[in-house]
C-alpha cells in the first residue's frame, strides 16, 4: 500500500521526507506535499521523518484522513517533483505548535 500525505502538512511542507524517500514520488503546491501513490514504493523511510505526522501507511490511515488517498493522486499528478529538501514555509513553526508537535 502507498503512503499519503495528510492534512497535518498543510502551511508547513517540512521537506525532511522528501531526503529519505528512495524515489521521487513527492509533489509540492505552495501549500503542502503529495505522494505519487503509483511512484511511491512503500519503504516508509519518510514517516518517522516528518517533524508534523503528516504521512501514514495506507492501512494505518485513520478513518477521518481517507480522503487524502484521492487527494494524492489527483494532486500529484498535477504538479512538480519536489526531489531535494527545501526551506519550510513561514508559517511552518506555528503550524507546528498549532498541532502540538
């Protein structure tokens, strides 16, 4: 099963999991990240990354993030790779503490 980007990511696009993510199945808006569900290759490397707990296993994913499955792909396919680390957004560190991370 792929792994998705969920909700928590949104107004911080910490980049960590891009570095760990041994394909480029990552996308970026200048909002969040997506993950390629049909690229990416299920190693996990990039969960324990993620300063904001945003990428679940598929069949981890609670109920309420489900829809982030079709978020993905749809997005995905849309925009960029994103293959190297960038800078977070400005708003990346109050989001953070805005979830308690």
């Amino acid at each position: 099963m792929p792994h998705i980007v969920t909700d928590n990511c949104q107004r911080c696009r910490f980049t960590e999991c891009v570095d760990h993510c041994p394909v480029e199945c990552f996308h970026a808006d200048d909002e969040q990240l997506y993950i390629d569900p049909d690229v990416c290759v299920d190693c996990g490397a990039c969960i324990p990354v993620c300063p904001v707990q945003a990428i679940y296993d598929v069949v981890d994913m609670p109920d309420d993030k489900e829809r982030w499955v079709t978020i993905n792909k749809a997005r995905s396919s849309a925009l960029p790779i994103i293959s190297t680390k960038q800078d977070p957004l400005p708003t990346a560190e109050a989001r953070r503490a805005e979830l308690g991370f």
